[in-house]
C-alpha cells in the first residue's frame, strides 16, 4: 500500500495533463462535435399543410452522436406527421451529468431539456430518478442500444499492466504501478467510466480508516490528471509517446477499439480486470409525456434497430446489447471478443457512495495552519531531531500535499510576538497565487517561511490562537471547500493563553456547525503531557489528534486527517 510520500515531488509539465488541457478537460473533437450539432432539418419538411411543428430533440453521449445524426436524419426524410403534427428530429452531443441534472431539476443543467436521451449507462438514469421530477420524466425500463465494457488501457506490449493472474483494479492504485505511468480517468461526476473506476478502488481497499487513508492517496495522485468529458485516446497517446511513462487509462472498450481503428502509431490493448468490471449500456430513455414525441421516439428506436444500424455501430466498436461482440469488433487489434466478467453492483448507494467520496476527498480546501515556535519547541524527540525540525519537515510535507487551488494561511505561535502571541507569515489565499517579488506565489513564499523556522522562546499561547483561527476560518467560511485549522505543536499551552482549555472546548463546540463544519487537525511531537487536552481539543470539531516523533510518519498523518473528510461532520472519536 502506498504511504503517500511519494506524492511529496510535485508533479510539472505532466505529458498527460497536456493532453487534457483544454477547456475543463474536454478534448477539441468533443468541442467540434458541439459545435457542429446536427439538426436534421432539410428543407423538404417545412410543409405548409402541417398545422403543427414539433421538435424530437435527441441527446447523447460524444462517442453515440454520429449514429444518432444519421438516425436522426432518416426519420426526417420519412417527414413524419402524428395526428397533424409534424416532428423533426433534432440530435446533439451533451454530457450526460447536464442531462441528468436538467432532468432532476438541479441548477446547472443543459440548456435545453431532451426528448430522446442515450448516456452511456443506466447508472446515469437511476441518478436522475432519485429526485421527484426526475422520477417522473423519465421511464423505467430503457432499451439499450449497444454495449462496452469499462476497461484500463495501455499500450500495446507496456509492461506491468498485467500480471500473471491477469490485470486487476488494485492497478490503479498509487503504489501498484510504476510511478513513471500515470492513471486518467474522467472525473466520476462526468462519466460512469469514472465512477466505475471509484467503485472498484473503493470495493479493492474496503472500509476503515486505514482504507479512507488510501483512498486520499489514491484520489490525490489521479486528480491532476482527470478528464471533465469524455476522453480521446489520440490525445493521451502521440505517435511518439514512451510507452515506459505512457498513461494507464479508465476507458471504454469502445473509445480503445475507435482509436486502434485508424491504425495509430501507439495503438492499444484493452485490459478486462479478472474481479469483473462495469458493462455500459447506452440506454435509449424517454422523457416528457407529450403522446406525439413518445410516439415519434418510438419510430425512432425503431429506424435505430435496424440491422444497418446494428452493423454500425459494431463498426464503431460497441457491442450487441447483450455483451457480445460481433462482426467487425470480434476482429478488432487490441480487444478480446469474449464477454467479460461484469458485475451489478453500480447501483443505489454504491453510484452515490461513489461520488460522495471523490466529490468530499477531491474539494479544495481552505485552512489556516498554526505552527508553534515556543521554547518547547527546542527539545528534542528522544535524542533524535527537535521539535521545530520536525515542524519544518511537517510544514513542508502539508505545501507539497495540497494543490495549487488551496487557500492557506500560516501563524507562527508564540509569546514572544507580542500582545495576540502570533506571527501571522500569510493571511488565507491561494497557493498558486502571485504575492511576492518576481511574481512569486504563495506557495514559494510559504516554503521559503517554513525553511527558516526558528525556535522564539516563551509560551505558545496555543489556546488563543487556536480560537482565533477557528474564527477567522469560520468567518470566511467557503462552502466550496473543506475548511480546517490545521495545527503543529509541541502540546502544551503551560497557562499561556487568556483562556483556559475548558473554556475553549465549550466555545469550540457551541460553534462548531455541522451545516458549515470547521474541522480541527491536531499534530503533537513528541510525548505529549496534555494529549488528552489536545484530544478533547480536535473531537470537539469532528478532527483528529495525531502524534509522533517520526518525521517519516509525517505524510501519512496528513493523509489520514484529509481522509477524516469522508467521516465529517459524523465522525467517530
């Protein structure tokens, strides 16, 4: 299992993120098919014996809209007409997290609300039936058009993507691959194939804090190369590429089998992991209750049934409903014709458990971290380093763990700084900001602080200072964001502070707000007198007390107060 510290080197110039870098990460053929929406509406319909107009509006998934195009383009040639009324079928490509939310009544949704929609997978419909109106738009029991299973792809002959057993999920994770490879996929919130991929880990590493732990790690290595729309191989995989460092990827089968179709010099082997994976089954969904667009749907569906069709979309990859894979697909390079072993389990709580922990671990965070500078800090942790040495090491762990996006702040606490007994080194703001000389960002300054800290005696006035963080972070509280006091100290206010440890347990818990938590992180070092004190300190906020004299243990301990994200505001003591 990963430890984490191997995420401490920061990440730059990364192949993959490039290649996903335009415009939230979808790619420009996502952006072209946008633009280029067909229409289907020829000239030939606009009848003058029509006395209504209507429009069929079809969405689906990037990979689906050629084939919903065409479809779509043949209904209109029929110039259909239901009890007078003409319909014109409309097609385009919308992501399918719009749709859903358009569908469930969500803020956000797509601009215009479909008639006919195929996602990739009826996980997407049982989303949008979780909320009333969403229940009530759309059917129950959808056809599906076509199939692909979720699979990890690399390329063909990369080495340590299958083991003798066969490729499994545990591949995904940090420690499991080599460090060199990076793992894409597209954000759980934007594709099944994602959620898939959540769910696998998530079912892999089971439950407990120790599991919570590597799912931050895991979550924080892949994040900074998540795709926010469906995934082109050809952009992850240059003719070029070295295959050593080339990406390991969440894909369907389908976009492995379109990509290899147009004989890539990187082409790609699709991997089936042998726990069984998830099959996507490009509903054909209904919604509205208009009885002339329900039927319209229906000759729809019916013009997509045909055996041409079925032979076109097998030429573009996908499989027969039923899983099979036939025709030109059963012969296509990199992909094994069997059905794969798939499983159900992609439903219910599990989609929402899903997306809960990506959604939670995935937040950008907004903190403020006290670092304690008192005499106490001088001593030394069993004839080891100081105190302040590992503070400095711990200081440094916590810059390169969290992303550019994260607004922190830094105190410096002790006495001797005057009547508030802090040295305020960086008010909240985001690391990746411009504040210095030379366009230095806050990240840069940080570091240059945390390199220089220096033991300025006295007591810590620990109790104030945590108080005051917690107000500032709770005054400026972004919903948006996990917000948290971190804190670094030696574990002893010796009468410092104004006020006393019980006064500031009870303030701490009549503020702490479950609707908008401000969560403590606590780190000792060394053997800690008042351990209990600092334990009542952090429940009181749903946070965690760790404590240490192993500055190795440092990124471990960050990782697991991230993971206590997935738990707030209900976690255990």
């Amino acid at each position: 299992m990963s430890s984490g510290r191997h995420r401490l080197e920061q990440r730059t110039g990364s192949r993959t993120r490039r290649a996903l870098a335009s415009p939230l990460g979808l790619t420009a053929a996502a952006l072209a098919v946008i633009a280029a929406a067909s229409l289907a509406v020829p000239a030939a319909l606009r009848l003058a014996d029509c006395g209504q107009t209507r429009y069929l509006r079809i969405s689906g998934t990037l990979s689906m809209a050629p084939l919903l195009r065409q479809a779509a383009d043949e209904f209109n040639a029929q110039e259909m007409r239901y009890d007078g009324t003409c319909v014109l079928a409309q097609a385009d490509e919308t992501a399918p997290h719009r749709i859903m939310t358009e569908l469930s009544g969500g803020p956000g949704g797509a601009a215009v609300r479909p008639d006919v929609w195929v996602p990739e997978s009826s996980a997407w419909v049982e989303l949008a039936r979780i909320s009333e109106s969403g229940a009530q738009a759309v059917e129950t029991e959808p056809r599906s058009l076509a199939a692909s299973p979720v699979v990890l792809a690399a390329p063909e002959g990369a080495e340590g993507v299958r083991a003798s057993g066969g490729t499994a999920w545990d591949l995904l994770l940090p420690g499991e691959r080599d460090p060199d490879r990076p793992m894409v996929m597209v954000d759980p919130n934007r594709g099944v194939d994602g959620m898939a991929a959540m769910h696998a880990v998530r079912r892999e590493l089971g439950t407990g804090d120790a599991a919570d732990t590597a799912m931050t790690d895991f979550v924080r290595d892949v994040q900074l190369d998540t795709a926010f729309g469906e995934i082109d191989p050809a952009g992850l995989f240059p003719a070029s590429a070295d295959e050593a460092a080339a990406p390991l990827a969440v894909l369907p089968e389908q976009a492995v089998a379109s990509y290899n179709a147009g004989s890539p010099g990187t082409p790609l082997r699709a991997h089936y992991p042998s726990e069984g994976t998830v099959m996507l089954d490009y509903p054909f969904v209904s919604t509205g209750d208009d009885p002339r667009i329900r039927q319209a749907a229906r000759d729809l569906y019916g013009i997509l049934e045909r055996p041409a069709y079925r032979e076109r979309m097998r030429e573009m990859g996908f499989r027969d409903p039923d899983g099979a894979a036939s025709g030109p697909l059963a012969e296509a390079p990199g992909i094994a014709p069997e059905v794969p072993e798939t499983h159900e389990d992609l439903t219910g709580d599990a989609l929402l458990t899903a997306l809960d922990d990506w959604n939670r671990l995935s937040m950008h965070s907004r903190t403020i971290v006290l670092a304690d500078v008192s005499a106490a800090m001088a001593d030394d942790l069993n004839g080891g380093p100081s105190r302040l040495e590992v503070t400095r090491t711990a200081a440094e762990t916590g810059l390169a763990l969290f992303p550019d996006r994260t607004d922190m702040g830094l105190w410096l606490m002790s006495e001797e700084f005057g009547s508030d007994g802090r040295d305020v080194a960086a008010d909240p703001g985001p690391l990746e900001q411009a504040v210095g000389e030379g366009g230095a960002t806050r990240r840069e300054e940080l570091q240059e602080v945390a390199e220089d800290i220096e033991v300025a005696g006295g007591g810590s006035r620990l109790y104030d200072n945590i108080l005051d963080a917690y107000r500032e972070v709770e005054a400026g509280y972004d919903e948006d964001r996990i917000n948290s006091v971190i804190v670094l100290t030696a574990g002893s206010d010796e009468g410092s502070s104004d006020i006393s440890h019980s006064e500031l347990v009870a303030e701490l818990q009549d503020r702490f707000d479950p609707e908008r938590p401000v969560t403590m992180f606590i780190i000792g070092f060394g053997a800690q007198s008042d351990r209990e004190e600092l334990a009542a300190i952090a429940e009181a906020t749903s946070g965690t007390l760790s404590v240490t004299d192993d500055p190795g243990e440092i990124g471990d301990i960050f990782l697991s107060s991230i993971s206590r994200r997935l738990c707030v505001p209900d976690c255990g003591t």
